[in-house]
C-alpha cells in the first residue's frame, strides 16, 4: 500500500514537471526611465508576445532610451527601442562614437518618428534659428536624445557658441518658459508633445521652421534622419505647416537572437497593430510597410524574412 502511494506521488509530480511551461525564450526589453512612454509600449509589447506565444517569456526593463543599444552590446537587453539617429551614429562609429562602432545588433522595426519642435514665445521676436544669438535654450537634461541634434542645427546657422544652455526637466523647462526665464524649448518629440501643449495653453506659442539648406544639411550628417512636417494645427495657434526633420523610434535586436523568435516577435505585433493606437496616439495609423521602412542598420534575418512574406520586400 505504502509502495503504491509512494509510486502514485511520484507519477502526479512528474506529471506535474512536465506540464509546465518550458520557455523557449525570455524576452529582456529595453525601453526608457520608468514613467515615460517608450516604458508603456514596451510594457504593452512584451505582454502581446507572450500571449501569442507561450513559450516566450520576459519583461520590459528601463533604459537610457535612444542609445539602449548599449545595453544589447552588454547584454543587458536582447530586445531595445532605440532612436535611429543614435543607432547611426552608433553604427559607422561616427560623432559621440567615432573610433567605437557597435554593430552588435540589427534593425526590427521602425515606428513612430520624433520630430524637431523648437519652441518659442509668438511674442518673442525669435523667428529663425539665427535669431537665437545671446538666447536662453533648453533641450531637456544634459545627454538627452535631443542634444547632437540640436547643437548641429546650432552650429549650421553660426549660433552655437553664442546661445546659453540650461539642462531642465521637462517640467522646469516648462515652468521657466512660463517665467519668461528661458527663451526656447528644443527637442526632438512626439506631435504633439504634451509639455508644449500645455505651454499653447498658456500664450500664443511659435515654431521655428528650417531653412532649407540647414534641413538639406542635417539629412546629410545623419542619414537616420528624414525630412517630417509638423502639420497645421497641431497646436493651438499653429496654422501653417512646419518644416523640419524627425528620426524613428525604433526596436533593436541583438544580432544573435534566433531567426524564429525575431520571426515571431515581428509578426505578432504587426498582426495586431490596431491595439497599439489604445497605448498611445503616436502609434495609430501606423501600418506593416512603416515597420519595414529601411534604415542605415540592417534588418535581423527574422524580421527580413517575415517582411518579404509579405512582399515588402
């Protein structure tokens, strides 16, 4: 009787081992500082893979955002959000990583761009990037994703060694601007970015638009870069369209990530890209051939595969 307890235990533990999930990958996802948005896609993501596919598992981490793929090359990550003119810059070695190239990962996917939004005061007298001799600027914390390409702009109309810079949060930058202790917001953002809405709310607000040759000029420092309109009314009192440049948030993957998993990962979020219009607003409208859009980093087997299923390719 003992035996055939002790042999009826052992047969439901057993049982009990193999019915487990075995996971055949964990999901290690880079994204940004807690409490920001690339933290909420990440999030939202990561919990769609592992639905679809039970054998994944994992979770989104935070990072430092645009430049994650440091992270990959510690290994740290194996999945990451990156901006595509921080992963160019990354890649060729050139500017804050020239005589340091990572290639330690590839490209996934595109999504939504950020694009440049430099603020100022309707009232303000500042109507070009020339203008800004002697003003008072911000471009959010020292390092930010927002910082190179700012200062290019800078430099490209002579004022760069003449502007002020203040490194704020957004929050402190939104406050100073409504002091009248700071002459201009620059970054590189979603549209619309809610700390300048708040400031449209405020005063008449103003965007400066890019000549053309400093647009002509920043396409060809970086080509992670792409020509982007801010549209008309995407703020209060904005009534013309504002050109400029954006570059993509986009999902990175160490290079060597199995080309099933990259396979699945990819097709499980653009199978289902409607339910990331309810995470956030930067993501409705977005389609497959946006995901496949080509960047200076080349695709991972799996996403490529995936992609020319689909004859995107």
């Amino acid at each position: 009787m003992v035996y055939r307890l002790i042999k009826c235990t052992s047969f439901i533990v057993s049982l009990l081992f193999f019915v487990q999930p075995v996971f055949a990958f964990e999901l290690k996802w880079g994204s940004a500082p807690a409490g920001g948005l690339w933290g909420t896609v990440g999030a939202a993501m990561v919990e769609h893979i592992k639905e679809k596919n039970p054998d994944i598992s994992g979770t989104s981490l935070p990072g430092p955002g645009g430049h994650n793929f440091l992270g990959i090359q510690s290994g740290r990550f194996n999945f990451a959000f990156a901006t595509v003119d921080a992963s160019t810059f990354a890649w060729k070695g050139e500017e804050v990583y020239k005589g340091k190239s990572y290639q330690g990962f590839r490209n996934v996917a595109s999504f939504f761009p950020h694009a440049c939004q430099f603020l100022v005061w309707a009232d303000s007298g500042i109507e070009t990037i020339s203008d800004l001799k002697g003003k008072r600027i911000t471009y959010g914390v020292r390092g930010s994703g927002s910082e190179l390409n700012v200062r290019k702009v800078l430099e490209l109309n002579g004022v760069l060694d003449s502007v002020r810079f203040e490194y704020l949060s957004f929050a402190d930058a939104g406050n100073r601007m409504k002091d009248r202790q700071l002459d201009g917001f620059f970054l590189n953002s979603v549209v619309p970015f809610p700390p300048f809405m708040d400031l449209a709310n405020t005063r008449p607000i103003r965007l400066i638009e890019l000549s053309e040759d400093t647009l002509k000029n920043m396409l060809a420092w970086n080509e992670g870069l792409e020509a982007f309109t801010v549209p008309a009314d995407s703020y209060p009192g904005i009534k013309k369209p504002v050109k400029g440049y954006a570059y993509r948030m986009h999902l990175i993957v160490a290079e060597d990530v199995p080309e099933e998993i990259v396979y699945r990962v990819t097709k499980t979020i653009a199978e289902d890209l409607e339910r990331y219009a309810n995470v956030t607003k930067a993501l409705s409208g977005l389609t497959v051939k946006d995901m496949a859009r080509k960047q200076p980093i080349p695709f991972h087997t799996g996403a490529l595969k995936y992609y020319k299923e689909l004859k995107l390719f």
